[in-house]
C-alpha cells in the first residue's frame, strides 16, 4: 500500500482560500470542543479571582468580581467550574496520553522541535509529547488544587482541619496555581505557534497537509480506511 502524502504547502494555501468540506478531517467533536472552551473559561476566571486574593498588588483584579467579599465568595466555585470537568476529560483522554518510547525520543530531539523540522521527529499520533507533558502537569496541578482547595474553603471546610494543615494547604494551592498558568500559557503559545491547531478547537477540522505535518501517526489512523479502498 502506498502512502498517501499531501502537500502542506498547498493545502494551507487552499484551506485560507477555503477549502472543500471534503478534504478536511475531524479532529475534535463539537461536544470536545464545547467541553474545553467551558474549562478554559472557567481557567481563566479562576486564576483572575485567585491572583485577586493572592497578592494585595493584585487586589484590583477583583473589581473584575463586584470586589473582595464577592472574589471571595465565587473562587472556590469557579475552581470546581474547571476541576471537575477537566478530571472528566483526563480520564477520557487518559489512553491518549500516555508516554511511549517516541515521546521521548521526541523530547530529546527540543532543538528539532524549536526549529520547526518535524521531518526529522518521531511520527506523532493524536498528541506530542509536549502535549502531553501539558496535560499531565495540568491534571496532577488540578488534583492539587482541590485536594488544598477543601481545607481552605472557610465557609464550608476549615473549622475540620487544624490552622498547621490549613496553613500547608495554602502554601501548595498557591504552588500548583502557579504551575497550572504556567502549563496553561506553554499550551496557548504553543496553540498559536502552531498554524491551524486554534481552528481546530473553534471549528473541530484540520486539513490532510496539517495532519500529515504535525500529527503523521495519527494521520495514518484516521485515514487508514480509505486508503484501503
């Protein structure tokens, strides 16, 4: 069987033009992208209302809020707005994920990465290894958040914890926001980086010269069938 390999190029240059509905392939379904643009919403108005609490040099932010006492009232719930449906998505995506031997190999080759020569990268499926890596910081830092979260949810949780355990869950609660918005910009810069990949979430499609440019092994999945045929 011979393979099938579209120009990237040209490809780009039809799908800015417009490109036929039937040359494009479905990378994420309209309730995939529904349920991230939901998480990142609720991302980004949970770290608005956490840096708001965080600092006093950031205490303007809570006007954003209708001010402190309100900042107060809504972060917990805009943290499990993004913690709970994103630990849904994680355990759905979890296969996915998962570290093989050529993402490693692909993280050893970053200076590859960083220069754009993918033709000299592992074939990569549905997601690299900086995505993934992403992904897992994103999940063990979300974890963290509401495992330290509880403890400090005055109105509901901290007369059950001891001042010492309240005091610690603060400390790694602010550690793991901070690691979550850096991931969180890495994966936004990335996303811009990478020519296509916001269409993607805002449309669901990708055309065959992007697939077979950054994603080769998961463009041989999806179009296994018809070359067959």
């Amino acid at each position: 069987m011979s393979d099938s390999r579209p120009d990237a190029g040209s490809t780009e240059e039809r799908e800015a033009a417009g490109a036929d509905p039937s040359d494009r392939i479905l990378r994420y379904s309209a309730f995939s992208r529904s349920r991230h643009w939901w998480i990142a919403i609720a991302f980004v108005l949970t770290a608005l209302s956490g840096l708001a609490l965080f600092h006093p040099a950031l205490f303007g932010l809570s006007g954003l809020f209708g001010g402190g006492p309100w900042t107060r009232v809504l972060h917990p719930y805009f943290g499990l707005l993004m913690v709970v449906p994103f630990l849904f998505l994680a355990a759905a995506a979890a296969e996915h994920n998962r570290m093989q031997r050529s993402d490693w190999a692909w993280l050893r080759q970053y200076r590859d990465v960083l220069s754009n020569r993918e033709d000299r990268l592992p074939e990569v499926g549905i997601y690299n290894a900086g995505q993934k890596l992403v992904f897992h910081v994103s999940l063990v830092c979300a974890v963290g958040l509401l495992l330290t979260g509880l403890p400090i949810w005055r109105a509901y949780f901290s007369a059950y914890f001891p001042i010492g355990l309240i005091r610690l869950a603060s400390v790694v609660h602010a550690v793991c926001a901070l690691a979550l918005i850096c991931a969180m910009m890495v994966h936004i810069y990335a996303a811009i980086w990478v020519k296509g990949s916001i269409r993607a979430m805002t449309r669901g499609w990708v055309t065959p010269g992007w697939a077979w440019k950054h994603h080769r092994a998961w463009f041989r999945e999806v179009t296994k069938g018809s070359q067959q045929r």
